[in-house]
C-alpha cells in the first residue's frame, strides 16, 4: 500500500494478539509519530517487558527501538560517501612548500578518489599518496608528477589500513591550488578514460598478466605462446621481443612489399638481419629473386651485401644496376660532397653514364688576354674553412717580341712558377699538373707578370677539401 501524507490504517487485531495501542496512525510528511509497539509475547502486558520506540538511543536497562525523523526527499538505503578534510586543502604553497594530510582509517571504504589543480607544476613526483598499517609511518609511498594548469584525477583502491596525502610544491610559488579527496563506501578504484587522451608513465595503471594461446596448424591443440629473445629453434613457439631501431623496418622478405613503396632500410637497423628471398629493386614495386644476404656482422660496423655467385659467370637476365648521382661540374659545392674521411659518394655525369674524375666536381677556370702587366691580380678567391684551391692546367704566350715572365702567388708566397719567354713574338708554355698542385687550404691564388706586352693566360682547376 503507498504511503502519502493524511492517515494511515493499522488493522485491529485480538485483543491477545494486539500489538499496537490504536487502531489509526495520523502521519505527516517529515513527522513520524510514536507509538507504543508490543515487542515479545502477544498478551505480555507487563511494562517492565514491554519495548517502547525511542528518540535517543536506549540507557542501560531501556529496552526500545530508536527511531529518527525521515526528510520527505532523503533516499532510502544510499551509502555516501566521506569528505577528507585532513587530506583536502586550497591553500595555496610556496617554493618548494608542503601539505601533508592526516592518516585516517580506510579498512572499511571501497575507493579513494583524488583530485588536484595547480597553477604550477610540482615537485618531481610531488604528488604522494602514502599507506600506513599504523597510523604513524609511511610503509607505501606512490608518487606522481603534476603539470602546471592541468588537473590530475585519481581512483584509488585502498591498499592499507590508513592513508593520506602529501603534495610538495616545485620552483614556483603557487597563486590557485585545490586538493581535494573522498573515501566511497563502494568502487573499484578503477580510472576510465578517452580513447584519444595520451598516457605516458605518471599515469596509473592496472597491472594485467595474460597468457597468449595458438593454435598448433598440424592439429586442434592450443599452445601457449612464449616471449623470446631469441629466434625460436626446433619446435619452439614464441613472439620474439627486440629493441626497435629507427627507420623503415624490414618485413618479411618472402612477401611483396606493401608498404614505404617497398623499400627497405637497412641502414637504420642495427642488428644482424639477414635478408634472402625478393627485395624491391625500385619504388615501383618491381622485384627481383635474390640469393645471398645482406647483413651487419655486428652492431654499429658497416653493411654489405653478400652473394653466391661466383665471377665470370652468365649474367642473369635483369641484374641489379649499380646507380649514381647527377653532378653538373661548375664552380659551386656539390651536393655529393662527402664531409669526412671515409664517408662514400658517387657520381654519374648528365646522361646517367657513370664516370669517375681525378679532380673535384667543383671545377674553376681563369682567362686573362690583355697588354697590361699584372701585380698580385685575383685568379680564385678563398675557397672556404677546410677547403683547397687545386690547380691542374696553365697555358701562356706572349705576341710581342719582348722578354716575359709569368709567377703565381698564395700572399706573399711564389706557389708556381716563374716561367720565363724569351724576346721572340708567339712564345709560350703548357703546364699540366699530375697530381693536381695543391695551395694551402683556405687561401687565394694571384697572378704576376714582368711586362706590359700581349700576352693571353687560361687555367683550370677544382675545389675539394685538404
């Protein structure tokens, strides 16, 4: 029967059987009427035995049941929950200042939650929630991290009879802080979050172990799957764990590519991986049978390529092509240009024909044809910090009957020469360097001659580090 405000009918029963002293109740919302209960025997009339409803709680010697005054919105049967007070806090601290809560008793709470703001960030881990089996020491302390201007939450199962809060402010002083924690009577301590929020290592987390099980191709048995350092042997199943290094890695050479047009990047691997089967010969794709391997003999030494196939054989029907790259020669720096002793380059020249120079590919000429005498005159400005003028050619003449000499100059210094003509009209010289002459690294090069008569100069040279 529902139970509204106005009267409530109570049945009268025997006299023998009566419990209750009235056969009505009048109820109002929010006020609860005493009546005298019978508690025992049905026909005990004997006050001393008879329980009466209370409003406070019984002496010694009462018998009764105490009742309290019900709010007409309250509802029935919730467990709430507990505001720590001792562990929550908006006072803002200092540099490097500190809260510490109270220990308070949690045996009989299902969860903690914690939830914290800072305009600053913390001390490192300065967030610490700390267990005691006495109320007195810390036996378990767990700490975290807080950014600054980034709120933290947390669900907590409680792992000791007592806890608290301890929070150590970072570098800077605090202007906003809120701490504030709550014991649940009931919860998992579990944390439910978006799928697209990071984690990274401050977040806590739930510690699963599982077993991974596979089913044996031969039969209908499953079999647990071991994680291994090493590549499984014999009959041995398991996922085998490595560091990951950077780059493109390889996958399974006797599959097509799929991925990164194909291509492998073997120098970004840095373990011994040999490769047989089909590797992509280009991005398009296309792929050619192998055999031999290609490896690292030992992590961090030099990759190579090994094959089977003994010299001066048949060539298969689509080899593979050893490339190069493009270099135009002019008086710039190449792209090819390797910045250390030993590091490998290659070149080609503009129709992809491969070629090999004895000189740089940045290359240099000088021209001079005048009636002038030269003193000091600019034939290449500096080359640049770890840089070298290289000088392979010079060719001169004269068109006057009249005794001239030709020198070259790095400052101060005769580098080349002085070559001498004698007074004869259409005299001159062809010089060709073998190896290339060398100037000092970083220095100009200048020219001098003995007279003002026509005469014409043309050399060539290159750039290159030494």
């Amino acid at each position: 029967m529902a139970l509204t405000p106005g009267h409530l009918p109570i049945q009268n029963p025997s006299v023998t059987d009566r419990k209750a002293d009235t056969t009505v109740h009048t109820t109002v919302e929010g006020i609860v009427h005493r009546e005298v209960l019978n508690i025992g025997s049905p026909d005990d009339t004997r006050t001393a035995n008879r329980a009466e409803v209370l409003g406070a709680d019984p002496a010694s010697g009462d018998m009764g049941l105490v009742v309290r005054p019900t709010p007409g919105t309250a509802a029935i049967g919730r467990l709430t929950g507990t505001v720590s007070t001792a562990n929550s806090t908006s006072t803002p601290l200092g540099i490097g200042a500190a809260f510490t809560g109270t220990f308070e008793e949690v045996k009989d709470y299902g969860a903690i939650s914690v939830i914290v703001f800072a305009d600053v960030a913390s001390a490192n881990d300065g967030l610490e929630f700390q267990w005691s089996s006495d109320g007195t020491n810390g036996d378990r302390i767990e700490g975290s991290s807080v950014v600054a201007a980034t709120g933290r939450a947390f669900a907590l199962s409680p792992r000791a009879r007592y806890f608290r809060i301890r929070y150590v402010n970072g570098g800077t002083g605090q202007a906003t802080f809120r701490l504030g924690t709550t014991f649940h009577p009931a919860g998992s301590g579990l944390i439910s979050r978006a799928l697209d929020q990071a984690l990274n290592d401050e977040n806590f987390a739930q510690t699963v172990r599982a077993c991974l099980d596979a089913q044996d191709p031969s039969s209908t048995d499953f079999e647990h799957v071991n994680a291994m350092a090493s590549a499984p042997a014999g009959t041995e199943r398991g996922l085998v764990t490595r560091n990951i290094p950077s780059g493109t890695q390889a996958v399974d050479p006797t599959d097509e590519p799929t991925r990164d047009n194909g291509k492998v990047d073997v120098a970004a691997l840095d373990q011994y991986t040999p490769v047989s089967g089909r590797l992509p010969v280009d991005g398009s794709g296309v792929t050619q049978p192998i055999s031999g391997s290609v490896n690292q003999g030992s992590p961090g030494s030099a990759w190579e390529v090994v094959g089977d196939v003994a010299h001066d054989v048949a060539a298969p029907a689509n080899p593979v092509v050893i490339g190069g790259q493009m270099e135009t020669p002019a008086d710039s720096a190449p792209g090819t240009r390797a910045g250390t002793d030993g590091d490998a380059t290659k070149l080609a020249s503009l129709d992809g024909a491969q070629y090999v120079v004895q000189g740089g590919p940045q290359q240099w000429s000088y021209h001079e044809n005048s009636s002038s005498a030269l003193t000091d005159t600019s034939v290449h400005g500096t080359p640049g910090v770890g840089l070298s003028l290289y000088v392979c050619t010079v060719v001169f003449s004269t068109g006057a009957a009249t005794a001239w000499n030709i020198f070259f100059e790095e400052g101060a210094a005769t580098v080349l020469g002085p070559w001498y003509l004698e007074a004869v009209a259409g005299r001159g010289g062809v010089i060709k360097f073998d190896p290339p002459k060398k100037i000092t690294a970083n220095t100009a090069l200048t020219v001098t001659t003995s007279a003002a008569i026509a005469h014409s100069i043309d050399m060539t040279g290159f750039v290159a580090p030494g």
